[in-house]
C-alpha cells in the first residue's frame, strides 16, 4: 500500500510541480508589474542671499528637508555644496550675488545629484550650516551661514582638515561648523597642496565687492584642490512618527541703533546705543534662563544694521515676536518713563501697498508665495495678515504695560502709542518698540545706566512674554 502510493507520487509529483511553476507566472509579472515608481523628486520652492554683520546667509526652501555635503576649493575661492536630485525650477545660469557671494548657480550631475557652487569675493568658510524643519506653515529650509576668512586661515583649514572626511552632524541639530571639520579631520594621506593664493587674491578691506558682469562659466573643481567638509544632515524622520517636542518660541530682540549711529546722546553723554545692547543682553540672559525660548539678538556689537535689515533678521529667523528696544530724548528734561509702540494703521496702509507690489509679492507673507495672484487676492491677504498680526502686537503692548509698570516707571499719558516706525512693518510678526525712558531725563539716564534697572526690566519683560504666550495658546485652543 505504501509502496504503491510512493510510486503513484512519484508519477504525479513532477506534473504538480509543472503545473505550480506556470501558475507562478502571471503572478510574478504581476508582482513586477505593480512595483511602486520612483518618488517624486525633491523640489526646490525659493532660493536666496541675505546679508547680515558679519555674514553672508543662504536660504534655500525645498519641498522636503534634505541632506547635504560641503567642500571648499581655491583659484577662484569656491564653497560647493552637493545635494540631491533637485527639481530646480528656473534654469541653472549663474545668479548674481551678494555680501561675500559673488555668484552662484547650480547644475546637475554632482555625486550626489544636483551641485550648488558658490563663487566667493575672496577667501571664505562655512560657519555653520543646518535644516530648519517645517513648521508655521514653512517648507523646509537649508541655511547656510558664510563668513569671510583670511587666505592664510583658508591655507591653515587646508592643511588641517586633511582629505577623505565624512563627518555625520548630530541628529539633535543637524548643525555643521567648519570648527568641527577641522576637529574631526581623518588622518589620511594629504592631497597635492593647492597653489597658495597670491596677495591679490585677499578680499580689499571691505571684504565686500560686486560681481564683474557677463558671468563667465564657472571652471571645474580641481579635485586636488578641494577641502572636504563633508557633513549630511541627518535624515527626516518618517512620516508616520511626527516630532513630538514642540520648537521653543523664538524672541528676536533688536538693539537700536549702533555703528556710526549713536542715536540720542544724553546726560553725561551716554550713547542710546550702548543703553540698548547692555538691555538687550540682560532681557537675552533672563529669557534663556527660563529654559522656554530662544533668544536672537539683531545685532550683538556695535555694529550698523539698516532698519529694514533688522527686519529681514526678524522674519528670516522666523521670529515669534519682535522687540525693538530705544531710549528717547527730547528738549525738556523733564519728561521720563517708559512707553510702547505698535504700528499706526496709516503706516500699515503704505506697507501693504509696498508689499503688494509685483516685485515683493514673493516675499510678502511667510509661506505664501503671492507672485501668482492678482492685486486684489494679494492684497486681500496682506490685509488679513496684517490684522492679525497688529492685534497679537496690541495684545503684547497691553502686556507689557501691566507687567512693566510694576518694575519701572510709565509716562504719565498714553504709554501705549501708534506711528510708523519700520522696524515694526513686518506683517507676518508681531512687534513693538520699547522705549525704555528718557535720555534726557537725569534720573532716567542714571536708571538705565545701571545694571540693576536693566535687571528690573529684565524681569517684567520676562514676565510678559510668558503671560503673551500664555494667552496665545488659550485663544489658539478656543
């Protein structure tokens, strides 16, 4: 019975086996025929340079955060940035620059995909470079931070950082720095030395030059030449497992003034310049102290920054809020105290206008492009944002008086006042400038020359911002 039942097996096996092997067909193809394609490619949303102190910064929006890899070369003073496979709307012809950035341009077939030269007026270095997640309704942004350095530095981080090296950044930042390439540099054999760059090579001293039009094409990257600094970010975490940890908010404080503009003079002959930055400093150390904020300030010397820079600083950052800080002075000696401002409704009537205009309407609203819309829509919009934007600074400005008035003096009329400063024209940030008393006032000036005043002031803005968030997030879950 077994063996017959073996032999009958063996018979039909070879048949069964046939017949699996050819049912096993269609679903194979089948399987082939339904492997997902390729996803799309990243893409490129906006492309641009901003010049602050003391560098030049590139913000380079993508649809999807991405990782990158930065090398410098020598003869003409290159930093190259390779990335990957771009949809770059707009051609690749070389850009004009600006700052440290003579031009750039960017052209496929890098080793990684798409390769981002930028041509330098003279020697420079990456001081840091990160992904800023998306958030507020922005897409993802790479920012890269370019500051000038000296051809025997440039030589020195040559020698230094070696050949060959791959460094991870850290998946808590995603941050590089050209301090951290050297640090971290492999001992491998060094490259054949690049040619040292001859004295005319070193930026004049304004470090700052404009870019000699036609632009020529840029020439190849002479591999012996090249400084690897190579650092990918780390990757975006998936889809399904969002971040959970809220970003901390972000206070950009500006100091008035600086640089060649001392702004008011008073007694004694303190500068509002310096009165600024020292309340600045102290309102920075108070709100880090608390562990709930970042802290930027738009100027940390005494340096010049052009109103309308200071608020480029502001929106570029991504600011929560933006503090302007002053102290006044007038004729009389009299006057003293503290006073607020917000933006007057007829300065925020011009503003638009000037933000619906073709050429701003790009620019005119974090994470609106409005280049596409007719002048009514965008104009509409503007209008909208605007208002909310005005009654989040109102409500700070009502704030800070409650808080403020329990730890320094008011002006006896009106503290809470409206005009058109422009470093209160931003339309997607709340902001206010403070005017933290009269310089021409005796008793004021000796106040805020005076670390514990600076102090005390420190304490009741702290103490606003906190109460400013607070009502923020009430009225948002309401």
């Amino acid at each position: 019975m077994t063996r017959g039942f073996a032999r009958a097996l063996g018979a039909v096996l070879p048949v069964l086996l046939l017949l699996v092997l050819l049912a096993g067909l269609p679903a194979a193809a089948q399987t082939t025929a339904a492997l997902p394609s390729p996803p799309p490619r990243t893409a490129v949303v906006d492309a641009r340079l901003g010049i602050h102190p003391d560098k030049t910064r590139f913000v380079l929006e993508v649809s999807d955060p991405v990782s990158f890899s930065v090398t410098l070369a020598a003869n003409p003073y290159r930093i190259i940035v390779d990335l990957p496979d771009l949809a770059w709307p707009g051609g690749s012809l070389p850009v004009e620059g600006k700052g440290l950035v003579a031009r750039y341009h960017h052209a496929a077939g890098g080793p990684r995909g798409t390769r981002l030269t930028f041509e330098t007026v003279g020697p420079a270095k990456l001081r840091e470079g990160y992904m800023i997640p998306p958030r507020d309704g922005r897409q993802p942004r790479l920012v890269l931070d370019l500051e000038k350095t000296t051809a025997a530095e440039f030589r020195r981080l040559a020698a230094a950082s070696g050949a060959g090296t791959a460094i991870a950044a850290a998946s808590g930042t995603g941050q590089l720095t050209m301090s951290a390439v050297v640090a971290s540099a492999m001992a491998v054999p060094m490259p054949v030395p690049a040619p040292a760059p001859s004295p005319q090579d070193d930026p004049p001293a304004s470090g700052i030059v404009s870019a000699p039009p036609p632009f020529a094409p840029l020439p190849p990257v002479p591999p012996a030449q090249l400084i690897p600094a190579a650092l990918p970010s780390a990757p975006p975490l998936p889809d399904s497992k969002p971040s959970t940890v809220a970003e901390k908010p972000l206070i950009v404080l500006d100091p008035g003034h600086g640089g060649q503009d001392p702004g008011a003079i008073g007694v004694g002959g303190i500068y509002e310049k310096d009165i600024t930055l020292a309340a600045a400093r102290e309102v920075k150390r108070q709100l880090e102290a608390t562990g709930r904020y970042r802290v930027r300030l738009t100027r940390n010397s005494d340096v010049f920054i052009r109103l309308r820079d200071r608020v480029a600083i502001g929106r570029e950052a991504g600011a929560d809020l933006f503090i302007s800080l002053h102290a006044d002075s007038i004729s009389s000696g009299d006057m003293r105290g503290l006073s607020i401002y917000t933006l007057s409704d007829k300065a925020s009537d011009r503003e638009a206008e000037m933000l619906a205009a073709k050429e701003n309407r790009a620019d005119a609203l974090v994470g609106l492009d409005l280049s596409g819309e007719n002048p009514l829509v965008a104009n509409i919009l503007i209008d909208l944002a605007q208002r909310d934007t005005k009654n989040h600074s109102k409500r700070f400005a009502t704030l800070a008086l409650q808080n403020l008035g329990r730890e320094v003096p008011l002006i006896p009329s009106k503290p809470h006042r409206q005009a058109g400063f422009a470093v209160l024209t931003a339309p997607d940030v709340p902001s206010v400038l403070i005017e933290l008393g009269y310089l021409s006032n005796r008793k004021d000036a000796g106040l805020l020359a005076s670390a514990a005043h600076r102090a005390r002031l420190g304490r009741g803005l702290a103490r606003t911002i906190d109460a400013y968030f607070r009502w923020l997030h009430e009225s948002q879950r309401s």
